[in-house]
C-alpha cells in the first residue's frame, strides 16, 4: 500500500481536471438541495485512462477540494500514493465502478437521495413521463431498480441492468433513491439534478387529480430532437 | 450569415438597455427558484424596433451577461454580426416571436417549468381563482393552453389563442409548463413569480379540503384597482 | 400638501429609529420566504407620537431603506414633507391604520401572502391547535377573519373584530392572507414567521391522517408559561 | 449567585472547546431550515466534566457566540460567574439536563420543531423505516415518546425511556417536535437534519401511495454496516 503508481504527464493532467470537475460539481448537488450532511456522490471517468475520480467518505461539502477527490481503478480501488488516498474513498464506489467497468460510454456517475425521487423509490414505482421536459431529457418515464444492499456488486449490477439500452439516464434504485449516468460527470449531475425536478412535479400534478399522458409519438419526436439539437451548437445550427 | 446589421445610435443605445435588463432579469428566475440548470428564458422586446433579445440556449444562470444575450428579429432570426451572435438562442425562441408578431402591445415574454404551476399543466387543469392576489394580478384563473411540441408556430400560436383578449398574463400549456407575458421583461418576469406562487398556494389549499370561491364582483373590482393604482403613481394618488 | 410637518427632536429620534426598524424587519419576511416580489408589508407605531412607519407602495425589497420608509398619522395619511413621502404608502396603509387606532395596545402590524397560511385563509379554515409551539406562541386555534375587499375600513375592521380579546396575534382573513399584531413591529414579525410555520406544519401532518388534540389544560398552561417567562428575563428566573 | 466557580486549565480548555463546537453547530440547524426565529437549541457535554453547554434562550441564531453560551451543571443549573450567566439557558435545558444526568454515553442532544419531524409528531405515528438511509442512520423506525409538557422532568423522561436501549438517536415527541442524542453535539446535529430529511421523504412517498417495507434482515445488516465502516477509518479499511 506504501507503493506511488504514477502516470504519463498526459494522464496526470486528465487526472486533474477531473479531480477540479468532480469537486466543483458536488456544489450543484448542494446548490439544487439534493443531499443533506455528507451524503451524495459524483464520479468522473479519467478520459484516456483505467481510472476514476470520487469523493471521499464522511467529508463536509464545505471541505471538497480537487486535491482531496480520490483516484480509483475501474475495480474501485484506491490507487496507491495518488492525492486523497490517505482517505477512504465514498462508501458508493463499488457501485461506480461496475458502471464504469460495464458501460464503456458512461464518463460519470452521481447517487444522491433527494426527497422525491427517493419517495418513489421508496413506492417501486417509475415515474409516467406526463411533462414535455421530462420527455427531452429522459425520453420517457424514469425506471426503478432492484433492491439491492450494499456489500457486494447487486447496486451497481441493478443500474447497468435498468439502463443498458434504456433511454433515462436515471434510475430509481428501489427502498435506495436516484443514480444517474452521463456522458461526463457534469452531464450525470445535470441529470440527477433533472431527475428531481420531474419526481416533484410529476408527484404535486398527481396529488390534485388524473394526470393527461403525452402520446408515444410525441415523447419521441421531443426525445430526439433534444439529444441532437439542444444547446450550443455550431453556428447555423438555430435550435 | 457573416453580414453585419447596423443600426441607428437610438436604437443601439434601446437594444443595450434591454439586453442589460434581460440579463438581469434571468437572476430573479434564479431567486424564485423557478428553473433548474439552464432552463427557462426571459425575452424583450427592443422598444421602436422589430427586434427582441432572449437567453442564449443551454448557457448557464452564473454566466449570463448583457453581451451574450442574443438579438432576434421578429421571425426570430438572429441579427447577424450582433453581440451574441455566435451562439444559439433559446430554444422557445420561435415562441417568442410568434408572441411579439401577433400581440403588437407585449414588450416581454417568460417561459420556465415551475414546479406547482407545471403540475397544473400535466393536468390541463386551469388554477382557479380564491385568492385576492391572484384576483389583483391575473383577474380570474389561469388558463390552459393546447398541447403543442416544439418544431413550428403550435406553441406560439397556442400562447397567443388563449392570451388575447383575456385578462391573464400567464398561460399554463398543457403538459408543458407555464408562458408569461407582459408590458416588458419585468412585467412577464413578475408574472412568471406570481403565477407559481398561486400555483403552489391553491394547490395547497385544494389537498386540505374544499376552496372557497370569490365572488365574481369582487374579483372584478380587485383587478380594476390594482391595475390602476398599485405601486409607484404620481403623488397624491395614495393607493 | 405641500407643507412640511415639524416634530419635536425627541419624536424625531423615535422616528427614525421606526424606519430603522421597520426597514430591517422587512428583511425577516424575505428570509424566511413569506413574500414574493413587492408583496407583503410590515409597519411600527411610533411610541409616544399619534404615527406609524410603513413600507412603500410597489417597491423592491432590495431598494427598501430607513429614508424611504413611510411616515403615516393614524388615519393613514402620509406625513406632508416627511422622508419619502414622494411615494405612495402601501396599498395596506388603511388597514393598518385602522388596528392602530382601535388597539391602543399594538406596537407593529404584519401582513403577507404566504403559502401555507394564505391555503387555511382560501378554505376559510382555523389552524387547530396540535402542536406545542403553537400553544406557546398562539394559546390556540390561529382564527379566520371575514372575507373583505380593499377599498374602505372593511379589511381593519375584520382584523381589529376577530383578534379582540384573543390570544392569538394572527388572523387568517378568508381568501386574502394573515395579518398578524404584536407589542411592537419585531414581535409582530415574529407572529408572521410563526404562524406560516404551523401553518405548514398542520397541514403536512393532517395530509397524513388524523391528528391528536392537545387537552386545553396543557394549552392553557403553556401559553401562560411562554408569554411569562420565554426569553431574557432578570437573571434568577432561569426558564 | 455571584460567587465564580473555578476549573482546572484541562477543564477550561475542554468547555472553550464545547461552547465553540455548540455555537457552529447552531449554524447547521438554520442551513438546514430545521428553526425559524428563536426556535430550536444544540447541547454538548463537557468531556470529563459534569457540565454541559448550551443555547441561551430567545436569543437570534445571527447573535450566537461562544462566550454567550451557557454553562450548566448536570441539574441543568447555570454555573455562577461563566461567560454568558448574566443570561438564562435554553427553556429546555431541564430537559437536555436529564438526558445527560441518565444516558452517560450521551454527548450531545438537539431540539427542533422541523416541520416534517412534527407533522408525524402530531400524529402520534412512528416513521416506517422504508428507506436505506433511514436503516443506516436509525436502524428502524424513529419511535414517538410521550406527550409532556415543559415545567418538570416529564420531557427529558420520556425521552430517556423512549431511546434507552433503541437503535434511533431520535425520539418525536408527541405533539411537540424531535429530541436527537449523539455521541457528541455534531453526532446529534447529524441525527436532527436526517431525521426532518426521512420524515420529509417519507411523507411524500406514502402520499403516492403504498410504501414497501424493507426487510428487517437487510435493516440489521445495513445498520451494522454504518455504524462500523462508515466515514474515514484508518487507511485500509475502505468502506
């Protein structure tokens, strides 16, 4: 354990700039009120490399730092001599490392136990995708997960199960709360932070009556035309 | 594309001052909790010219600022060479100058997914009017709007059907979310906060039991009178 | 209205240390999320002096100051060439002219829209009385005022007619929202902070089934204790 | 009452520390809007001491110092002559006192009225433990303790007899608000903003509909788990 691997000066800058995303995005978690105490995680995948960068367990929001993120293998073990290894790394990080390791296209991870998201969670029940924002984002309703404790690969096996090939990239992990993937770690925050978003309205619209569903054809035209032309593209390009 | 529009010293100087006001406004969005990550847009029109200015699309609330507004015709075409031109606007863009081709006197429009007043929506069900301050500011309920997907002029064209002529300044499209307008940016972005506030308020009231309704003369009368003497008049006219 | 109205220095400084504290005290409301936009008012009696301190008309809370504060006599007439008496006092102003006047005894009014409590006042439905705190503070159910409309006395007259003689500081006018009193503006604020606390609180609880009554002995015994001993007191009687 | 006790230097030192700890810690009670106004107060106990320090009563948590918190003894009386004596204690000091007096492994104790934590409170109704954070953090449901009202030990009984020998760090006292224990004042601070967060959660969650109880084997496990591995250990121990 006393051992320092050590990195190509290309991996070491990839590296951090991972540690300063990852520590600077669970300011987003705080910011949208997603976690309490020192709950809640966000990943970010090394690019070029066998490697992932995590928060550490038990640590204060307030304390985060790029220099106390933790650099872990895609077996979620710590690497020796590497900036934070001195900690453990999130009691989560089982599970992110079997995402990262069975879901090549996955750059980020985050778990978070916001209120409704978890509260459907704790009902099993996937939220109907009834609000066209929710339809761009996820493409349709939000799935649930299996229940499954931690201990061993069963969360992590859950979420590669529930999202492979599915269109959200959350999923409600049964009794567990929301876990969310993304193209990048800021992507994956981007959709915890959505993730509730829909849970809260989709749970308010249904207390005060019968909700209107969105016909397949439409979820699927707002879908795609969301992934492929939202946002900054180049010029021209007027979404 | 790469042909700059020049105007004259007058109108330069009215585009500054909405692109400064439009910026700004986006903060109050912020601090009503009223969007998540980038959604959301506040446009304005440029007084004396047929020209708006609105959010650029999928850019963060922190880094909004009067340079990268970007200004449209009223076909919603971006003014080539303008500040801000580089980037796409909002994606609800044609919206916005559907409403600014067809309603001559709104100088500001508002679009989020606020959650209480988005619930509504995913019902297709109008908020009723049993509060005085809804009676001040929307004078009845808040209408629903047809259900329309981004893509042509169906969501413009539904703002305007259900706008014109009625009282509200705030439209709930179905499954969608809410539309405001206004006299300016500040007007519609006023609306846009009290349309959730009642929103959240009647659907509380509603999940303990039975409203009570105002009578339609009162409503009347508290409408007639804060559109004419609430705020800021001439001295001596005391509200 | 052009005349200037001269004081004595001793009612002076009594003034001036209401705007102080009415301008400040406006800053409760923001925190603790009871208004939006320009809604919600709180005023001061001046002590010693036939006037009161209140908010103006139609003003951000953020550009709320001593200088601007509003001086009323106590039928709710500004002050002639008093500091900001440019502006019109708030559209509240008759109201709260009217408890000064008719409760010797009241130090600071308080009204506001907020949520929860603004959601009993639209059923025309009491808070009952099923949380300690509401004992101490209230000394029972929060009670319902008339409905009534801006425009004459009606509004004064309801809050003057229901809380004479009762224990609770704060009304919930049907329809409209709470007004609440107390010994001075401060202690008012308080009643405006607590009485949407309960508010929120009952109804949550009550979403959930049926609630348990607290025996009016208990009630009784903590209301009594609370307006007695809560707080700094002498040193010696440790409470 | 005006003689001053005195204490050793290590004493001195060990109750500097605790009134620093107890005055920051407030600071989270309002970050997470567990208090409004005055409401709401931290204790921790002075390790090898029989002392303990806590809130002054009705003081604003913007004032809050370490040298305005109070000294007490283990009878809840405040220690003649100590920083902030010229002040009276917390109103439920009696209770926190009894706490320490009978659960020797208590180091820490927090009273809210958080609006959640009390909706069940009112309701007389333990929260299900449905969730894995709840398992994790409280082992099982959070129980509720009798109703007692301020004036003798009745409160700080109920609380000893309700978590003497349970799992929960917290008790919601009937019609009253939650009491939490923790090994220190920060492990009690953790306790009170977990406990509003899972009755929160789990509110909305039965509001959907019906909620799946988590086995009571993987509770156990779970619970052992936390408390075991939880947080930072000793390099190695990767939780």
């Amino acid at each position: 354990m006393t051992d320092v691997t050590t990195f190509s000066a290309e991996t070491e800058r990839a590296i951090q700039a991972v540690r300063e995303e990852v520590a600077a995005l669970h300011g987003e978690l705080v910011r949208y009120g997603l976690v309490v105490w020192t709950g809640g995680n966000v990943s970010g995948r090394v690019p070029g490399a066998e490697l992932f960068v995590i928060k550490p367990s038990g640590v204060s929001y307030d304390d985060l730092a790029p220099e106390n993120m933790i650099l872990c293998d895609l077996d979620g073990v710590v690497v020796p001599g590497s900036a934070g290894s001195d900690r453990s790394p999130s009691s989560d990080t089982a599970a992110h490392a079997y995402v990262y390791r069975n879901m090549p296209e996955v750059g980020g991870v985050v778990h978070t136990h916001s209120d409704y998201a978890t509260a459907w969670a704790a009902r099993g029940e996937e939220i109907p995708c009834v609000i066209t924002a929710m339809a761009d984002e996820f493409g349709g309703p939000i799935p649930i997960g299996p229940f499954a404790i931690i201990g061993d690969d069963s969360i992590g096996r859950g979420i590669v199960q529930t999202l492979s090939g599915h269109r959200s990239r959350a999923v409600l992990m049964q009794n567990h709360g929301p876990f969310t993937i993304g193209k990048d770690a800021r992507d994956a925050v981007k959709a915890a932070v959505m993730v509730e978003d829909v849970a809260r309205t989709v749970h308010i619209a249904r207390q005060g009556g019968e909700l209107i569903p969105i016909p397949q054809a439409a979820i699927d035209s707002l879908f795609n035309r969301y992934q492929n032309v939202y946002g900054q593209a180049p010029q021209g390009a007027i979404a």
